[in-house]
C-alpha cells in the first residue's frame, strides 16, 4: 500500500512537471480560465448582491451566507480547473479515438494519469480569489471562527471536490457505453448553472430529489457553508458523507465496467 | 437580396439535421425558469412584492426573457468566424460573391426563423407545468413596437458578435475573450436578473447602453411595463446598429490584409 502510494506520488510528480513544460510551450490564454470562470463568479456576486438590496433573506439564509455560498462554490469549482477538469473532460475524446489504448498499456492507473496530466496552474488565482469572497462572506455573517470551525470547513471542501470529480468521471465514462454523450454533458451544465446560483436549502419535492440526491450539485457547496455558518445538523453531515461514498462507489464500478467494455478505436 | 433568401433557406434546412439539438434546446430553456421558480418562490415566501414584481409577473418576465435569450444565436456567427480565421478557412467566406457579414445575417434569420416555433412551445410548456399565471400585454402598439426593438435587438447582436469575430485577424485567439463576453452579456441584459433591481444610477447608464434593449426593456414592456421609454428604446438601439456597422467597416478595412489563408 506504501509502496503503491510513493509510486503514485512520483508519477504525479513527473505529469505535473511534464504538464508545465507543456504550459510553457502554449503561454497564450495561460490565465484563460481564471478570467473566464472569475467573472462569472464575480458577476454571480453581483447579481446577489442587487437581490440583497431588495430583500433581507432568501430562505433562511441573510446575504453573508450567500455570499460564503458563492465563495465556496467558486473555491470547489477552482480546485477543480487547478487539478482534474482539463484532463478529465479529454475522456470522451480518448475513447473515441482509440488513443485511451495508450492509457491502459502503460504501467500505471489510466484515471490517475487522465486526472493529474493536465493541471492548470493559471487557475490558481481562482483559489485566491475564492478565498477573498470565502472571508468577505465571513465578515458579513459576522460568526465567530474557530479552529475547529476551519478545519471542518476544510475537510468538506475536500469531500466536496472529490463529489465533484466523481460526477464528472461518471458522465464522461457514458462514453464508453454510448456513441455521443453529449446530452448528458448538458444535463451536467445546466445542473451546475442552477445550482451554482441557487443553494440547496430552496430545493424541495422533487427538486431536492434531482439536485441533492440523483444528480448532488445542490449539496456540493451547500453542505460546507451550512458547516461554517453552525446550521449542519448531525443528520445533514451523515448524509453528506453518504451521498459521497455512494458517488465513489458507481464512479468505480463504471470506471471499471467501462474499461472492460473498450474495444479500442472501435469503441 | 435572393440569395440571401436562399443562405437562409438552407440554414433553415441545415438545423433538420441535428434534431435532437432542437429537442435538447427546448429542454434546456427550463434551466432558467427553473431558477427562477425556485429563487423567486422562496424569496416571495416573504415578500409579496420585490421592485414592482409579484411572483407570477417576475416568473412571466423570466418566461419572455428566457424565450429571448434563446432565440439569440448570434454567438455561432463569432465562433464559426474565429475557428476559420484560425485555421486559414475563413477564404471560404472571402471568395463567394456574397457580403460576408450579409451571409451572418442570413445564416441567423435561417436559424432563428427555425428555433422560433420550438421555442414558442416550449415556453408554453413550461408555463403549463409551472402552473404560472401569465401577464402579457395587450396594448398592439406595444407588441407591434416591442417586435421591432427584438429584430434591432437580434440585429445588434448578430453585428457585435461578427465584429468580435473579425478581431481575430488582429488578436489571433478570442476563444477567452468571447467566453467572458457571454458572462458579462449574461447579467447586463437582465436574463439573470431584472436590472430595475439595480440601484438607479447604474440603470440610467445601462440605457446609454444597446444591452439595455436586447433582452430587458422587451420583457419589461411585453409584460406591461415602462412604455414611456419604447420610443427612446427603439432609437437608441438602432442608432447602435448604426455605430457597430461602422466599427465594422472599419475593422475590416483596417485588418482583412492580416488574414493569409494558412492558418496558425
């Protein structure tokens, strides 16, 4: 298991080294992403904010807490332009082509490679820039902060972005079943515009059923806000956690009914 | 002007073929009703009225918005000219003997004339299953006026996206930069948001602006508001169709010796 781990750790040393030699090459749109997804979240701000103006509270929830929202969402959705978006969105194209066969002959897990190969260093600003909004939103709430506090908020950033990367390795791996998964990749769009503007407390029925449950982004930055802020309840943790496990468990057993099922190029 | 007819026709033609797009489009303008059905519900939990809107005229002015926003496939026309101008293929466009913004235009006109009746029903659809009291106008004045600024509307943003597309002969790569565009065209033409929400100083210079009367001031006035500002409206959005067409010109005078077929 060490040994497994210390193997895995130089590969993803070597891929990152490799990936920033590569970056190095192509330094046109570096920033690219941190521009594109930093004004969206800065405009998403804004529109809650012109909301705030209006009224007190949606729900439960005063503008600080939307405004954490919003900061941890950001933060969960850099961490995952840093680390794995570039390299995971490249699985449909790989299947098709054939050129996933390369992946399975080396002596290496293919979905380690395709995880780390293609970091994205310039999206780093977008984890500052969260962590601006995450302690702007702080100060609005106004809630005393501890330690403890942090670092539970921390961990479900974590298991939060380990969902993330799940739903996206699930939806991409359809691709080894069918010819275009395109239709699920807009599922997986529009699922992230709604609940990148609403949080999960204003889903009921059937809705938190879709957005908590079935397809969970209404939970991803809901569940660590509602941490910090002191509103997670025993129940809500339990679940979050659940839902996490459960997601891990399909994203391995697709992942691996799909490589069973590869017939290289002819796939 | 035949021949632009015919651009259109086979555009119109051309969209038959990706009918599960259609079908997804369709589909898809539920994401934005949906946010605001669950947004609104919860905020006119307590509210009974938010900037003049109760809930079923802000969840009607979402429904027009969102009917609006889709029609608008304008972003195809900067996509398809910068993916050309990239790989050296935009001589396609160079050597028919149309204009070349002319066939943009037709090739939107194809596209929205088909999207038109889909998107129609779609928005009745959801108004169905929302179960939303819906709040229309009217006055046929207003409808006849609010049509007109939709065209001019429709029309602007097919020029601005030709223009952004043509600055790829001088900036090479606007992938990016169109992106942000989007965000931005997103929330300054109120379908995120209605911008009365915004404070009053920021509106008034938002008028100054053609964004103001793309998707916005049509919603508003199609829903029964702001008449008074329809004939500014309607001027001020050409007289910006009219300015972006000279910014055209002169783009493309400026920078079509750059373009050297061969791609980068």
């Amino acid at each position: 298991m060490i040994n497994q781990i210390k193997k895995n750790s130089r590969v993803i040393s070597v891929l990152i080294k490799i990936r920033f030699q590569n970056l190095m090459m192509f330094r046109l749109g570096f920033f690219g992403p941190f521009f594109v997804d930093g004004s969206l979240f800065l405009i998403q701000l804004i529109v809650f904010q012109t909301i705030y103006l209006k009224i007190d509270r949606i729900g439960t929830w005063g503008r600080g807490e939307m405004v954490l929202y919003i900061g941890t969402f950001s933060m969960i959705n850099a961490i995952n332009m840093f680390i794995y978006f570039f390299g995971v969105i490249g699985i449909p194209d790989k299947i098709k082509s054939g050129e996933m066969d390369l992946y399975l002959t080396k002596p290496i897990s293919p979905l380690l490679r395709l995880t780390f190969e293609k970091i994205n260093p310039g999206s780093f600003p977008l984890i500052i820039m969260s962590a601006f909004i995450i302690a702007y939103g702080i100060n609005l709430v106004n809630i005393q902060i501890t330690i403890e506090k942090i670092v539970v908020y921390v961990f479900w950033i974590i298991v939060m972005s380990i969902l993330f990367y799940e739903l996206e390795v699930i939806i991409r791996s359809i691709s080894f079943f069918v010819i275009s998964n395109s239709s699920i990749t807009r599922i997986e769009e529009a699922g992230l515009e709604l609940c990148m503007q609403l949080p999960g407390i204003a889903f009921y029925g059937v809705y938190k059923l879709i957005f908590c449950c079935i397809l969970p982004y209404g939970i991803m930055a809901t569940i660590p806000v509602q941490s910090l802020v002191g509103d997670l309840n025993l129940t809500g943790a339990i679940y979050g956690v659940m839902v996490v496990v459960g997601f891990t468990v399909i994203t391995c057993l697709i992942w691996k009914r799909g490589i069973k099922n590869y017939n290289s190029a002819s796939s | 002007m035949r021949k632009y007819t015919e651009i259109a026709k086979i555009y119109i033609k051309a969209q038959l073929v990706w009918r599960a797009d259609v079908a997804l489009n369709m589909v898809f303008t539920v994401t934005r009703i949906l946010f605001a059905y669950l947004l609104w519900g919860a905020i006119f939990g307590t509210n009974t009225e938010v900037a003049g809107f109760t809930f079923y005229s802000m969840l009607s002015y979402y429904i027009i918005s969102a009917f609006l926003n889709q029609l608008d496939m304008s972003g195809l026309i900067s996509n398809e000219i910068s993916t050309r101008i990239r790989n050296g293929t935009y001589s396609k466009y160079m050597i028919i003997p149309v204009s070349i913004e002319k066939y943009f235009i037709a090739m939107e006109v194809g596209v929205v004339a088909f999207y038109l009746a889909f998107d129609f029903i779609a928005a009745m659809v959801w108004i169905f299953i929302f179960r939303i009291k819906f709040i229309f106008t009217t006055n046929v004045v207003t409808i006849g006026c609010t049509f007109l600024m939709i065209l001019l509307g429709l029309l602007f943003m097919a020029q601005l996206n030709y223009y952004l597309g043509l600055l790829t002969l001088k900036y090479q790569e606007i992938g990016m930069f169109l992106m942000i565009k989007n965000n931005i065209v997103a929330f300054v033409t109120g379908s995120i948001v209605p911008l009365v929400l915004l404070p009053k100083i920021y509106v008034s210079i938002m008028k100054l602006f053609p964004f103001y009367y793309i998707t916005y001031l049509p919603s508003m006035l199609l829903i029964g508001r702001y008449q008074n500002e329809m004939l500014v409206g309607l001027i001020v959005i050409f007289l910006w169709c009219v300015i972006i067409q000279i910014l055209i010109q002169v783009t493309w005078g400026k920078y079509r010796r750059k373009y050297d077929g061969v791609g980068i």
